[in-house]
C-alpha cells in the first residue's frame, strides 16, 4: 500500500495550493472560521487547505474516515504528542540556523535528531495497537512501519545513540583572572557556593533579599567569550567533538518528505477537531453530512448554526439557537424573511458555511444533514458605498448579480442577503422577480435573505422561511427561523424603542 | 513664547482627542483624501490636518482670525514655508542629536550639543522676522513677529552662548561621593579550588594537565565605564536643568511647527484645487442659531482629489431652511452632494476657504454622519438594530445647533417602516433645532414632509434628462417615487453593456 498524504487518497488530487481566500469568505464569516481553527498553528500554514473545496464525492468519504480515526482520543493523544515533538525539532533546527559558532549549531542538531528519531518511534509504536479504519491511516500506518525499519533509519539511531553517550562524558572548568580566563578539565572541586554559605549560616535572619538576576536559559546567543570557552572545551575533547561534527555532516538530509508532510497535513484535521470541541462541549451538534451531488438536490440541516456566531455565544455562555432546513423535490431556494436582528443572515451564512466545509470534508453544524457537492459557490451581501466606484451602487450590485448569472450553473450555491435596500421598494420588487427567475431557470440552489415579501410566494420551487418574535414582546427575538408563510410584520419600530430614538424618547434624550 | 497662530490667546493642542465620531467622519466624508492633500505625505501635516479640520471650532471671532491669517499665507507662500522648515529643522534636529544614551554625562553632553543647534535655528527665525514682518498683516503674523524681536535679542544670544561654553567642562568636572551597591553573573557554579596535595618534586616530574587562555584586548573597558558611571552621578542635576530648558524650546518649536503646519496643508490643497481649476473661497461663518446655508458652485472637494477631471458643482439658496431632503435617481450625485456639504461645514469651521465659489453658512454645534453601513462583522446585530445603535449613539452626543447628515439611513427594513422611523427621527431632531442634510429613498417618509411641512425643508433631486442620462446636478423639486431602477436592469442584463466587476 503506498501513502502519499493524509488528505487527499492520489497524488493527482494534491494539486498546487490556493493561496487567496475565495470571493465569499468574508461574507459567509468563513475568515473568522479558519482564522479561529488555525490560530496558534501559523507555522503550519494551514489556510491554504481550507481554500480548496473538493469535487469529487470519494476524495471526501477520504477525509471523513481520516476524521472518525481521529475522534478516537486515542490516536488524537498519539498524534498530538507527535506533532509536538516535530515542532520542537523545527524549533532547534531553527536555532542551528540562527547561531553562529560551529560546536555550538552541532549540539543543536543533534537535539532535533534525537526528537525526530523518538517521535517517529513512538508513533509507530503506537499506531500499531491502535484499531485505525480509515484508508489513510493504514496507508499511513504500513509506511511508516516500514520506514522505521529500514537499515538507513537504524543505522541513524545507533549512531546518535553512540555520539551522545560520548557527549555526556565531557566536564570542565574556567578559570577567570585579571583580563583572561582559562580553560582545563573539571577536577572535582567542590561547591563554593555551598562553603561561603555554610560559613555565614549563623548570621541568617528572616527572609533574606533576592539580589539574583534572571538569566534566560532558553536558546541563550553564546556571546564570543563563551564561544571561545567551547572552543577550548573541544580542544581538551577532541575525539567527542570530531565524532559530534561528523555526525551533523553525514545526517544533513535526514528528515523524510513523507513523514514532514503528514506532520503538516494532519494539523488540518486536528485543528478542526480541536475548534468543534468547544462547540460540541457546549451541547452542539456537529455530523458528518451526506453528499448529494449531480441530479440529487435533496439538502437538509437539522440543529444548524453559525459556527462563527456560536463561537461568540458559546464563550459568554449564551444561549446559541440552532435551526431546520429541508429542501425536496422541486424545491430549490429558500427565500427568508421577517423581522430584522431575527437571525436571518446569520441563517444564511450557516447555509453557506455547511456547504463549503461540508466540500472541505469537514464536519458540519447540525445533527442530520446533507449537503450539496457544489462547482461554485455565489454570495452576494451588502457593501458599503466607496468614492472609488464612481457607477452608483444599484449599478453595481447589478453587474456584480450579472456575473452570477452568467457563471452560475444547475450545481451551483448561490446566497443572497438583503440586497437592492438602497433603492424604492417598487425598484426592489421588479429587480428582485426577475433575478429570481433567472436563477430558477438556472435550476440552482440556494438562499435569499430579503424584505420582499412577494419573494417568499413566487412559486413552487422558492420556499418560505420566517424569522419569528415573541408573540407577547415584538422587541424580542426567537432566533428561530420557521417554515412558514412570509406575514409583511418587520417590528421595526419596536427596535427604535429599544433604542429609544422614537420621536417620544428623542425629545427626552436630546438637550435643548 | 508661544505661537498663537490658531487662537488669539491659546494653544492648539495636538493631544486632545479627535471627537467621538472622527472616526466615523472620516470614513463617511472621505476625509483621508482631504488630509492627504493637505498633508503631500507627511505624517505630522496629516494629524495636525485631520485635529484641526475634526474639531469644529464654532468661535466666529476664531474663525475669521485663522482667515486672516491663511491669507496672509497664501500671498506669502515662500517666507511661511521658510519659517515651517525652520520650525521643522528644530523639532526634527532633537531626534537626531537628543537623549544619545541613559547616563546623566551623556544627557549632558547631548543636551548642550542641542541647545547650540537650537540657538543657530533661533537665530535664523529672528533673521526671518527682522526682514520678512512688514509683508504680513494679520494679527495673529504681526503678533509673532513682535515676539521674536523682543524675545530673541542680541544680547540674549551672548549670555546663552558663554553658558553653553561653560557646561562643556573642558577643565574637569570636580565631584564628592558616597558608596551604593552593585554586582552581577549567571548560572555556572562557583567552586574552591583544590589545595594542591603533591609535592615539589611530583609537580616538577608531572606534566600539568591541558588548559588554554585567553587575555581581554589591552583597553580596560571595566575600569572606563567604572570612571564614567561616577562621573555622571556628578553631572546629574546640572543635567537636568539643561535637558529641561532644551525641552522648553523644542515645545516652542513644536507649537510653532504644529500651528503652522495646518497652514502649510491649507496652502497644499489650495494650490492643488487651484491646478484643476476648481474655485476656492472664504466662506461667511454666521452666527450659531441663524439657519442658512446658501452657495454658489459648491463642489465635494475629496470628489475632485480623487479623480482626474473637475466635478459637478451645485448651487442652493436654502436660508432659513432647517433641512433638505434629497432624493432622486440612483448615480445621480447625491452622495456626492451630501458629502460636500459635511466637508465645507467642517473646512468652514476650522477657519479654511471652502470648494465653492460662494459659501454662507451658521456654524454649527458639531458635524455627525449616519450612512448606511455593510453588515456588522462582529455579528452582533442585524443591519437595522445597527442602524438604530449609531443613531441613540449619536443622540448620546447631539446638541441644539448641531448639523446631522443622514444617507440612505433606515432602509435596512421595508420602505413603510423605514419611513415612519425617519419621519419620527427628523420630526424630533427638527424640533431640537438640529439641521439635517438627508439623502434617501424612503418615499413615504418624503412625501410625509413635503405633505405636512415638518419643519422648513427644501427639497433637492438629482434630476435625470428625458432620455434617461443623469446629470449630477441637483434642482428643487418634489419627490418622485421612482429611483430608475428598471433602465439599469435593462442595460445590463438585455443590453450589450457587459463590464466585468
């Protein structure tokens, strides 16, 4: 069995990596998403593996085995202690980059050989008693068993074995006096810390002062007068220091591709595992969606939320609602409407975030669902206004849907937020029916977030979604987005009374 | 001493904070493409800029002040970019030349070796207002000029000289001490040394085991920087009062350059509005309760920065009036318009001419923009609530007097409800005797106004010529209901207009 990476089954599949976030990220919130999954992971590079959605219904049943192994906390332990282990090699290769003195770049990659060495074994031997079942792992597994017998990683071990014994063998002492110092073998003098102590004991009261001074220990820059004392050091130790350099010389290349790959690989599915645990801790759902993709368009998300939204809530502790969605048959775009601050972006953006990672092969929001394989993704939300774009917004909100249109095809996702509010409702109505129809021509799927009412009813393949109110309290939101027919009620003013900037509380508010 | 070049009797303070808004401001008006013109790229001309521009001075007296003297800048261009460089070559010398290291011995020297450069800039402003103070006449110039004259005689320069001779020690600096504390090392560990256990002739006959030496270059550093650490305890208090009288004429130099610099960046952008033709005028500043806002080719001046071309200038008689309501075709110029207004009210204030060729206008109280904005991302709220949010912000910090421009505001919701939330807004603001500028679409709140007479407002639209070509011109007239948003679906999704976006 041959192993080529962790996330993706062929190498045709790894193709060069995409560097720009897609068009739509920003919208759907998706930057704060990975931005979280791969924060404290910069050395990964990470990103890039979440900016390419796949297309290929098998290449993600590939990564959703990878991830069931992985929710086995077993070998999340096992492959995290690796991780770390290859990080702080990197950290010491890093450190043979960054000094100057010979004697002192060789220990140091000794270190990180020693690191490599133990992490590659351990994890091998972990792997081994660890039931896997994705086709990854056991790739991963038989290759790596291999490698670890091999005569040229053995050969690597014994040798770094031999050198540090030798190493440890070595002491000496300075001898500091007037503008010099020396350099001799250690002879057994004792402590004379310890003696002046013992010989003012009887002086001590109380808690005495702190006169030390904290010196950092960690990857201090050897100053020329420390070089100059190991320089002497591997003169009184020549045989040690000859084997410690060779060493270095022969292992230059030791690091194998595979493995470095995998090490890097594997991170963008722990971090993604170690991002859903707060969500799940807190009592959400998150599953591994069905794939409908070509001529199947039946889509559903049942508990769904906004991952980027629920981060926030789940960190004050409140209360994130999930919702329903249910596309069948004919049905093609759901057409949300009702009050404002009700969660009907955030419906949206839930929508757009389950089908892009739901294509990344990732778990998604909800406890049920199935999601569509798409070859593009469209979201349209409202922008600013910018002095640069001399054509006035409704031109350009136009031309922008326009490009849609004409690149959108039946297995497309396109999502739409509240556009067309910076014109007359009579405007909206007309611009809106006919780019509606254009889309259901289109036969693709999709969201739309609107004030239109008339949207909601255009006909058999748009459903109604509504954001619903307390019944008793206007003012307050249910979050809850419920199949139902659009009802024209957008409680607006009772948000300006909660605000207090009615005509009323206005009059109070204001000095005269 | 002191400046006084934007208040008759007080500094402008460049710490104070921007107003609560700047932020906001700046962003709706595009202000950064003001300050950036005024300031060609420099740092320091874009914070003077952007603090003296955002700060709204509603003084009549100060205005006309900082009036007289732009003008006396404008015609004297060369003499007060002379005194800015001065004042620049002062404020700049001391990062150069100041504060070399942390040791009383070197605040000292670095101290003295500034006051001597200070003295030579000094010197040359003197020159400057000896020979230049006839050419201005403001009073604010003529003020300064007198200062200098005063202030920076010949025989002041004679006494600060031999004292800067003096604190340069060349006899030795004479110095009593008392003992303090002091030690440092790191984590080897300290050991006694072994007492030798062989004898003479066992020495003689063993060879000592290997060791290797080294000895420090010939120079003593240690017993130097020993030498020179008491030394400076000596020089510490004469040190400080020199570093302090350095601080004291940087603060002049700094005051200077910071007063002057706003115009400088005023004289910048007069000079780059007058390359594309585009007419610039003292505006009349009224008194804070009258309501009059009326001009003559008022045009969006960061609209005219940031393009090649001249751009589209309106003219409205609209005293007495307590707002306009514009409205009309989308792409029409109506953002432009509304922005114009914001930029000249606040260039108006902080004592500059305006993008017009006539301009009269009340002072206001304080200038706010609520602009339609894109979704919050911080997603704590829907369009609308964020919508409503800034706006009980801004009635936290609204005040009688004030001028409030709304764009598109309150339309996150369907055109019913938007109108009756901005019908209540206005009809409240009005009465609290707060103008408003408000562009939008929100038809039944317009015909509201038009049909009950809230307050005095006049109407503007952007009007659109029979054949559907707009032509970013605002007329007064009634509001239509239509934004023309059929043409452009027509041009661009049946016509051959394809451009990529």
């Amino acid at each position: 069995m041959t192993f080529e990476s962790i996330l993706f089954e062929t190498s045709a599949e790894r193709g060069d990596e995409t560097l720009q976030p897609p068009d739509f990220f920003t919208d759907l919130n998706l930057d704060q998403i990975v931005e979280a999954i791969t924060a404290g992971k910069d050395d990964y590079n990470l990103k890039p593996f979440f900016f390419d959605p796949l297309t290929d219904v098998a290449a993600v049943e590939y990564r959703h085995q990878v991830f069931r192994d992985l929710e086995n906390p077993t070998l999340l332990e096992h492959v995290q202690t690796f991780a770390k282990s290859m990080a702080r090699m990197r950290e010491h290769l890093a450190q043979v980059q960054k000094i100057r003195y010979t004697y002192e770049q060789d220990a140091w990659f000794l270190e990180a050989l020693d690191v490599y060495c133990a992490a590659l074994t351990h994890l091998v031997k972990h792997l081994s008693t660890t039931p896997l079942t994705s086709r990854g792992f056991l790739a991963l597994r038989s290759y790596l068993t291999t490698y670890v017998r091999s005569d040229r990683f053995r050969a690597l071990v014994a040798e770094k074995d031999r050198v540090q014994a030798k190493l440890a063998t070595v002491d000496y002492a300075i001898v500091i006096k007037d503008n010099g110092f020396t350099v001799r073998k250690y002879e057994s003098e004792p402590d004379y810390s310890a003696v002046v102590e013992a010989t003012f004991e009887k002086f001590k009261q109380g808690a005495p002062k702190d006169y030390r001074v904290t010196f950092s220990s960690h990857y201090p820059d050897m100053n020329h007068i420390e070089a100059q004392v190991l320089a002497f050091v591997a003169r009184l130790y020549p045989g040690e220091f000859g084997l410690l350099g060779g060493f270095r010389e022969r292992n230059r290349d030791y690091l194998d591709e595979v493995v470095a790959r995998f090490d890097r690989e594997v991170q963008f599915y722990v971090a993604y595992l170690e991002y859903i645990a707060g969500f799940r801790s807190a009592g959400l759902s998150l599953c591994y969606p069905k794939i409908a993709h070509g001529a199947d368009k039946e889509i559903y998300d049942y508990e769904g939320f906004d991952l980027a939204l629920a981060r926030t809530l789940v960190a004050k502790d409140s209360i994130v609602v999930c919702n329903d969605f249910h596309l069948t048959k004919a049905e093609r775009i759901i057409v949300v409407t009702g009050p404002n601050q009700g969660g009907k972006t955030t419906f949206a953006r839930a929508f757009g975030q389950i089908h892009f990672l739901g294509a990344l092969g990732c778990l998604v929001a909800g406890n049920d669902a199935k999601i569509f394989l798409f070859d593009k993704l469209f979201t349209h939300f409202e922008r600013e206004e910018n002095i640069d774009n001399l054509r006035g917004k409704l031109e350009h909100d136009l031309f922008r849907l326009r490009g849609i249109v004409d690149q959108a095809s039946s297995s497309s996702v396109v999502i739409m937020n509240e556009i067309f509010t910076s014109t007359t409702i009579r405007d909206a109505i007309f611009l809106s029916k006919n780019i509606m129809e254009r889309f259901l021509r289109c036969d693709l799927l999709g969201v739309w977030v609107t004030f239109i009412d008339e949207l909601a009813s255009f006909n058999q393949k748009t459903v109604s979604l509504v954001s619903t109110v307390v019944p008793e309290n206007p003012a307050q939101r249910t979050f809850k987005i419920e199949r139902r027919q659009a009802d024209g009620l957008a409680y607006a003013l009772a948000i300006a009374e909660k605000h207090h900037v009615t005509y009323r509380s206005l009059k109070e508010r204001i000095p005269s | 001493m002191k400046a006084l070049l934007m208040y008759k009797d007080g500094d402008f303070d460049l710490g104070r904070p921007l107003p609560w808004n700047a932020a906001a401001l700046k962003q709706d008006l595009e202000l950064n493409t003001l300050f950036n013109v005024m300031a060609l790229g420099d740092r320091f001309l874009f914070d003077v800029a952007q603090r003296a521009v955002l700060a709204s001075e509603c003084d009549l007296e100060t205005i006309r002040y900082r009036q007289d003297i732009l003008r006396d800048c404008l015609k004297n261009a060369g003499i007060v970019s002379d005194i800015y460089a001065i004042a620049v070559e002062a404020d700049e010398g001391h990062r150069k030349l100041y504060w070399a290291g942390r040791h009383p011995g070197s605040i000292l020297w670095g101290a003295v070796d500034l006051l001597q450069f200070l003295v030579g800039v000094l010197k040359k402003l003197r020159r400057i207002a000896d020979s230049h103070a006839a050419a201005f006449e403001s009073e604010g110039f003529s003020t300064l000029f007198a200062v200098l004259t005063r202030e920076l005689s010949d025989e002041y320069f004679v006494t600060v000289e031999r004292h800067l001779k003096h604190l340069q020690f060349r006899h030795g600096v004479l110095i009593s001490a008392k003992l303090g504390r002091g030690n440092k090392g790191s984590d080897y560990v300290l050991r006694q040394p072994n007492a030798p256990e062989r004898s003479w002739l066992e020495r003689i006959f063993t060879p000592s085991p290997p060791a290797f030496s080294y000895q420090l270059q010939p120079r003593d550093d240690a017993g130097a920087r020993a030498l020179s650490a008491l030394r400076d305890q000596g020089v510490n208090f004469v040190a400080n009062a020199t570093a302090q009288s350095v601080d004291h004429i940087l603060g002049f130099f700094n005051l200077l350059r910071t007063e002057l610099g706003f115009y400088v960046g005023c004289t910048n952008l007069y000079k780059t509005l007058a390359n594309k033709d585009e007419a610039a005028c003292f505006p009349e500043p009224l008194a804070e309760g009258m309501r009059s806002h009326s001009f003559r080719g008022l045009y969006d001046v960061c609209l005219t920065l940031s393009m090649p071309g001249r751009v589209v200038a309106n003219d409205v008689a609209a005293d007495g009036r307590d707002a306009a309501i514009i409205t009309g075709a989308n792409r029409g110029g109506k953002s432009t318009f509304l922005r114009s207004i914001g930029v000249a009210q606040l260039m108006m204030q902080c004592g500059m001419f305006v993008g017009a060729q006539a301009f009269s206008a009340n002072v206001c109280s304080g200038v706010f923009s609520h602009y339609k904005r894109e979704e919050d991302p911080s997603m704590k709220s829907g369009k609308f609530d964020e919508e409503l949010t800034r706006m009980s912000e801004i009635a936290d910090h609204v005040k009688p007097n004030a001028l409030l421009l709304f764009n598109e505001s309150f339309a996150a919701t369907n055109d019913r409800e938007g109108s009756e939330i901005a019908r209540q807004i206005v009809s409240a603001l009005l009465e609290k005797k707060i103008k408003v500028f408000f562009v939008t679409h929100l038809y039944e709140f317009t015909r509201a106004l038009w049909e009950n007479r809230i307050g005095c407002p006049i109407f503007l639209r952007a009007e659109r010529q029979p054949d559907g070509t707009r032509t970013f011109e605002l007329v007064e007239a009634e509001p239509l209901e239509t934004s023309y948003g059929e043409d452009l679906y027509k041009e661009i999704f049946l016509g051959g207009r394809a451009e990529a976006v």
